[in-house]
C-alpha cells in the first residue's frame, strides 16, 4: 500500500502489524495472480508479473509464498478472476483521492468505497473528476545512509531516470512508467537496494488540512481504504503532518 511518495509514509509502512502485513501479502498476492493470468508464470517474458514480483520482495513477502501464489494461479483449477478498478473522489476539504482495487465483485467494492467517502466527509465522484491532479510516474525510493548521492544519480539519469530528489533520509527516483522495470534492473545490477518501486500516481501540488477533525477523518478513511482487502492501493494529495 501506499499513500502519496513522501518519506513518512514509507516509514509507516516499515512498522506495520503483524495484521497489517498479513493483508499487504494478500493485496500482493492477489496482484500477482492477475499478472500471471494476463501474461503467463514466466518473469522472465512476463514485465509485469516480474515488477509485482519485485514489489512483493521489497515488501518482505516470502519466495515460498511467492511462488505458491503463481503456481495456483496457472493451475487449470483456478477460478479467480479479479477486474482492475480505479476510483476517484474527494476526502474533507476537497482532499483529491484515487483508490486502485481489484476486485472479484464490482458491486460489493463500489458500495464499499462509496461509503468510507461519505462517512469520512468526502464523496466519490466521477471518472477523472480529480485525475488530472495527479501524473503517473515511476518512483525508485532508496535509503540515502551509506550511499553516494554523485554516483547514485549518475547511475539513476544513465539509466534512463527522468528526475532525482531528495527528500528527509531518502533518494527519490522519478521515471517514465514503461521504464520502471528497466531502470530498477539497472540499478539493481549495481546493488542497489530499493525500499519501494512501483509506478505510482504523484499530485502536482499538495493541500493541507488544518482542521483537527478533518485531519482526523483523512487518517480515518485511509485507514479503512487500507483495511479492504479489495483496495491495492490510494494516492491522495493530503500534505501529510510530520510526525
């Protein structure tokens, strides 16, 4: 799961329940199946079942779990058929929000969702009513202890990245979505070590929240999105409280 590309959030992740990371292997899992029925068991010809796969490890997912996973998926019995669904809507004070589901029952998902907006003083919207606040990009995230900032962009903008922040702690890779996969290879080689890669939707400006309820019912709501099994994952444009 994530929420938007800042520092705070990855920490969050890094101290997650037992609970919590029982339901990050099963969103992964369920990613992974859909990878595999769309383009076969093999990474090595199937991208993106190899960029789920790299995501899973970054996440600590086991290379048991891993494979149980692919192999059930391409077994004859397998019925599951999961349906890519990207929602939009807006949380208190007008926060723009996108939740990512794949989901086996578009009804059950859609009241779902619906309702965490409405009950944290949002609402959903149509399509695109807040997607054009966002640009999909690559995002490489690398802890910068121990590693040369020179050399680290040098590698980064050799292989094809777009853009190199820093940001509290941390090296922000920018790419171009198709290039992900490659230039998370290429860094890799070099040995690297990602604390996340995945293709993400960043806002092009940030709104904050000042009112303590508001604040309140963002958490809140993001709390319940992340609690749905249905729910891959939710990119808002909330400038975040340091914690």
């Amino acid at each position: 799961m994530s929420g938007h590309s800042k520092w705070s959030t990855i920490k969050r992740k890094k101290e997650k329940t037992d609970n919590q990371r029982a339901k990050i292997f099963t969103k992964i899992g369920r990613e992974i199946a859909v990878a595999v029925k769309s383009g076969g068991p093999d990474p090595t010809v199937n991208t993106k079942l190899k960029d789920v796969i790299a995501k899973a490890k970054s996440n600590n997912v086991p290379n048991d779990n891993i494979e149980r996973i692919i192999k059930k998926a391409a077994g004859e019995g397998s019925t599951d058929n999961y349906e890519d669904i990207v929602y939009e809507g807006y949380g208190p004070s007008g926060i723009a929000v996108i939740v990512e589901a794949l989901t086996d029952n578009r009804n059950r998902t859609a009241g779902d969702v619906r309702h965490y907006f409405d009950k944290y003083g949002g609402n959903m919207g149509q399509s695109g009513c807040v997607s054009f606040l966002f640009t999909r990009q690559g995002v490489i995230t690398i802890e910068a202890e121990d590693v040369d900032e020179e050399k680290l962009m040098e590698d980064a903008l050799e292989a094809g990245a777009s853009d190199f922040l820093t940001d509290d702690g941390i090296f922000d890779i920018r790419t171009e979505p198709n290039d992900l996969g490659a230039i998370r290879d290429a860094l890799e080689e070099k040995g690297y070590k990602f604390l996340s890669a995945e293709v993400e939707y960043v806002p092009s400006t940030y709104t904050k929240l000042e009112s303590e309820d508001d604040i309140k019912n963002m958490n809140k709501m993001l709390e319940m999105f992340e609690d749905n099994d249905d729910v891959q994952a939710v990119w808002h444009n909330w400038e975040m409280p340091e914690e």
